[in-house]
C-alpha cells in the first residue's frame, strides 16, 4: 500500500529501532530474484514510517549506524524497474533529506546522480517523485554541498539530465538568494558550469541557464564594487564575447521581475514544517522541520 507522507506519523513502527532497520534490510536485500518485490515495497514503507518518528535533525543512533547502508539499497530500488519501487523509494530519499538533514551529506553525490537520471526519464510519477527528492535535498543539505553535488551533474552524457541539473541548480541558487550566491566560493563553478550549459541544444537547459545568469548579473549590478568585478571576470573566462554581450543585454534590457520568466512549477512536495524555513541550513541542525521545498 503506497502511504501519502502526511499519513506516515499515524503509523510508527513497533519494537526497538535496531530490530526496524535490520528486518528492513534484510527484506530489501533479498532482491527482485526472490520475486518478494511486494515484501521489498513494504520494507520501504517500514523505513519511511520510522524515519518520519525521529525527531528533526536527530535521528536514533541505530540509523546512522546503518545509514550508508540504507542509501545504497535504497539507490538500487530508485532505480529499480518496478515504477512502485523505483517512486517509493525516491519518496524515502525526499523524507530522509527533510527529516536527517546534514547526515545525509556524506552520501548526497551518490544520490543526486541517480536523482537526475530518474527526474529526466519519460515516466510521469517517478520522475515526479525524483524532482521533488532533489528540491528537499537542495533545502536541506548545506549549499555547498548541494551546489557540487547538482553541478557534478552538469556532465551527464544524457542531454535529458543536463537539462533537469541546470534547472534543479538554478532553483536552487534563487532559494539561497542571488545576493548571497555572488558571494559564495562556489560561484566560480556555478559560473563554469552555466557556462558551459549555456549553448545546449535544449531549450529547457538554456532557460534555466539564462535565469541564472541574468538574475546573478543583475545583483551584481545591484551590489556594484567588487562583487560586479568578480562576476564580470568569471563571465569572461567561461563565456564566449558574444554569450556575454547577449546576457548584459539581457539584463539591461528588461525591467526586474519580467524576464528572465520563473522557472517552470512542477509539483508540490509533502512535508512536516512552514513553508520557507530554511532552519535546517542556518543555524542548529535539525532545529526545525525544513520546509516542503517549493517546486520548479
């Protein structure tokens, strides 16, 4: 039975959270050769019904014990064939990112990756969940590892996931603010890798590309000094004259709010707290519930 996130509290699991985790993986081990793929489902549900008991931030000791080990199973259902496994596993990813936060950075560049290669397959209800695991990873992880670890998809051989790197990327950056973005050490790979996306063959990549970088120029002009001056160079090293020429036109040419247009809505996601708290990256881990991150 797929269970909704809201729903999950009202059912926590029983006995000591030990004997939870290794029953469930030992279920989920058994793999689709077994045939149990119904028991692996609910092993699953298992899992997300005893993440969503642990208090934000602060998972049981028995989790993070094992929480290298469930990422990796939990990747290969994400993965999986079975479209009911493959979503329900992508819904434990997107719970585990609001509910444990910065534990999970250790393992958020194996995770991404595969993220990226669900969200920008033709399947409408996985892809769906996949997006909405990347926008609570990029909530709920530090931003610097959520820029690298989106930018390191960048690259990926299939034009499909570039795009949806680029957008999950530019989202990303609008949510921590364009004014602190130009700020970051990060904004020199940011640079290079809108740079590079830049003249993609798809137009949703140049989109999210072009939103970026106008919004970054645009605060850079705001801010004057040495901000606009660090831009500036990295613009001239990652972007032919011309690219450039058209994004500082861009930028001058309409008024602040109409171009570039919002990024692309996609769907809402489930979750436990208010809406634009970001309590989780500013401030005590897990202090408060990260918000359900605002779609693309």
């Amino acid at each position: 039975t797929e269970l909704r996130t809201e729903d999950l509290s009202s059912y926590p699991p029983q006995g000591a959270t030990e004997t939870t985790v290794t029953r469930a993986m030992v279920a989920l081990r058994g793999g689709d050769r077994d045939g149990d793929w119904a028991a692996q489902f609910e092993a699953i549900n298992t899992l997300r019904r005893l993440f969503a008991s642990q208090p934000v931030g602060a998972p049981d000791a028995a989790i993070l014990a094992q929480l290298h080990a469930l990422n990796l199973l939990l990747l290969q259902f994400s993965d999986s064939l079975r479209s009911a496994l493959a979503k329900n596993a992508s819904m434990a990813f997107r719970e585990m990112f609001c509910s444990m936060g910065k534990h999970m950075e250790a393992d958020v560049d194996l995770i991404t990756p595969v993220l990226i290669k669900k969200c920008a397959e033709s399947n409408g209800f996985i892809a769906e969940e996949a997006n909405r695991a990347l926008a609570a990873m990029a909530v709920c992880v530090s931003e610097g590892r959520a820029i690298g670890a989106l930018a390191g998809c960048a690259s990926h051989r299939n034009p499909q996931a570039r795009a949806k790197a680029a957008l999950h990327l530019s989202r990303a950056l609008e949510g921590m603010g364009w004014s602190r973005v130009l700020g970051m050490r990060e904004l020199d790979k940011v640079v290079q890798v809108f740079g590079a996306l830049n003249s993609e063959g798809l137009s949703e990549t140049r989109i999210a590309t072009k939103h970026g970088l106008v919004c970054l120029i645009r605060e850079a002009r705001r801010q004057g000094g040495d901000a606009q001056d660090r831009l500036e160079r990295l613009l001239a090293r990652c972007l032919p004259e011309p690219d450039q020429r058209k994004l500082l036109d861009a930028a001058s040419a309409s008024p602040t709010g109409t171009f570039p247009a919002p990024l692309e809505d996609m769907t809402e996601v489930s979750g436990r707290g208010a809406k634009g708290s970001r309590g989780s990256r500013h401030g005590t881990p897990g202090a408060v519930r990260p918000p359900p991150p605002e779609p693309l």
